[in-house]
C-alpha cells in the first residue's frame, strides 16, 4: 500500500517522534524510507556569509543521518536527501514527493517554531492541503502502535469523506484492524424557528442510513470487523472523545468536508482533530472530482 515514505526532519523533538512513527509505518510495509532536510533561506541569519553556514549544514546533515541509521538498524531501505527550500518548504517537499513517487509523509504538526500543540505548523498545514497523497500528522507524544489494530473514519457523506472511507478499508484489509465508522450530527449546524428535536432525529436517521451503506462497502472489501456509530455534539470534540473511548490507533480524515469548495481548503474539523488529537491522523486528499 506503501512503498515509498517521506520524513521530512528540522532536528526538533516533533520530527524525532514523526520519524519513529515513521519507521514503524515503514516497517509495517516493507516501505522504502526518505529522510528529507529543507534548508531555507531563512535559516542563515542576515548577513551570514557562505563559511558561516557549515555549522548549520553540518545540524542538518547530523539530523538526517541520525533518523537513517535508526531506520537502517530497523532493516529499512532508506534515501537521504538535502534539498533547498526555493520559493517554499512545503513546495520543495512536494516537488520531492513527485519526482520521487512517494506515497505517503508522515510529519510534526509544527517545527522548531511550534510553541504550542494546538499551533498546526505553516508547514505542515500547507503540506496538508496541497499534498497528492496522504500525510499522517504526529505531536511529540504521538505513538504509532505497530499492529495497527483499529481505525477511526469520521465520515460526513461528502465525496472527499468517501476517498477517506475507501483508503482506510484497504487500510484495514491489509493490517487486519478494526474499522470504526463515526457520523457525528452536530447541533450547532440548526438554527432558526425550527423543530430541532424532529430535525436532529432525521440527521441521525440519515447518519445511519449513510453508515449501514459503507459497512456494506467494507464488508464487500472483506471486511469482517467494521463498527459505526452516529452521535451528537461538536464535530472535533465528538471524534476525539470516539478515539479516546475506543482506543483508536488511527485516525482517517479527508482533507475537507462539504463545505470544502477545493484541494487547498483544508477542512476545518479535520484541521482542529490534526492540532489536537492523541493518536495520528491521517489526511487523506480527495480525487479532482471532489
């Protein structure tokens, strides 16, 4: 499912935590792993000459060659590379990505400038939203469990959500895990002089018409072990209260729900799960006709 790995590394404590997360994802899949570093222009101070640069190419060169030998030590293929940023990080990550046919990045969710775990990094964010494939997104606590034994798809019935849902049955196929499915009806979205309690039942009617729908899905995929669940409350809140309940390894999201009008727009409650959640995320981008 995966063969070629990205782990884009600054030498913070969040890109050592991604790369381990990293390596037990290319473990999983006999992946080839990519230790990338993107040196910026902004890394050398104003008026830094070329012989002052050494000792920062040097942080550079350590930090990668430190994530490959752990990944060569956990008998990993791996490809190093030291890459200059032009006019952007993520767009060099994901020139490195095309050129290299990688098909999935794990990455923090911010950089050495990351002051706070619900600060999603420029980088990362951008990376999110333009990405081809799928990234899985990591804190500095973040711990990827190896037997990959149960993923969490939040699904709203948009096509993008769809791509999510078919990506983390093939997911689950391969690993053996459990898929749980979660519609989440949000309150906050009913307004007006209406019949909220009338309204709120038809959601969840249809919630779980649409959950029955892509258990046959799964099911049909060979799927033996598929659960859903249609709740209520804040989006976010409801799928991180689902993970922590349920002991999640997982998290599988498209990159933007119905109100997304387009690749670069990055869901906002996908956003708000990738800054705050426990366990990985995985974005996963949606096809051109989403």
């Amino acid at each position: 499912m995966y063969d070629q790995i990205l782990i884009p590394t600054d030498g913070g404590d969040v890109a050592d935590t991604a790369a381990e997360v990293a390596i037990t994802l290319a473990g999983r899949f006999d992946a080839t792993l990519h230790v990338v570093h993107v040196s910026e222009l902004g890394e050398l101070p104003p008026g830094t000459d070329d012989a002052d640069a050494s000792p920062l190419a040097s942080g550079a060169e350590a930090a990668v060659t430190e994530i490959a030998e752990a990944a060569a030590d956990a008998g990993l293929e791996v490809a190093t590379a030291i890459v200059e940023a032009g006019s952007s990080v993520h767009g060099a990550l994901l020139a490195y990505v095309e050129r290299h046919d990688v098909d999935c990045l794990v990455m923090g969710t911010h950089g050495r400038s990351g002051v706070d775990r619900v600060v999603f990094g420029s980088v990362a964010e951008r990376t999110v939203r333009e990405s081809p494939v799928p990234v899985l997104t990591v804190h500095a606590e973040t711990v990827l469990d190896p037997d990959f034994s149960s993923i969490l798809v939040p699904t709203d019935g948009s096509r993008c959500a769809r791509t999510a849902v078919d990506h983390a049955i093939e997911l689950a196929d391969l690993t053996g895990a459990t898929l749980h499915l979660l519609n989440v009806v949000n309150p906050a979205a009913i307004y007006g002089d209406v019949d909220t309690a009338r309204i709120l039942d038809s959601l969840e009617a249809a919630g779980a018409g649409l959950l029955e729908d892509l258990e046959e899905v799964a099911s049909d995929a060979g799927l033996s072990s598929v659960e859903t669940t249609v709740t209520t409350g804040t989006p976010h809140r409801a799928i991180r209260a689902y993970a922590d309940d349920h002991d999640i390894d997982c998290i599988a999201m498209g990159t933007h729900g119905r109100t997304g009008v387009q690749r670069y727009l990055l869901g906002s409650v996908t956003s708000r799960v990738i800054r705050l959640s426990d366990v990985p995320v995985l974005a996963i981008p949606g096809t051109r006709d989403d």
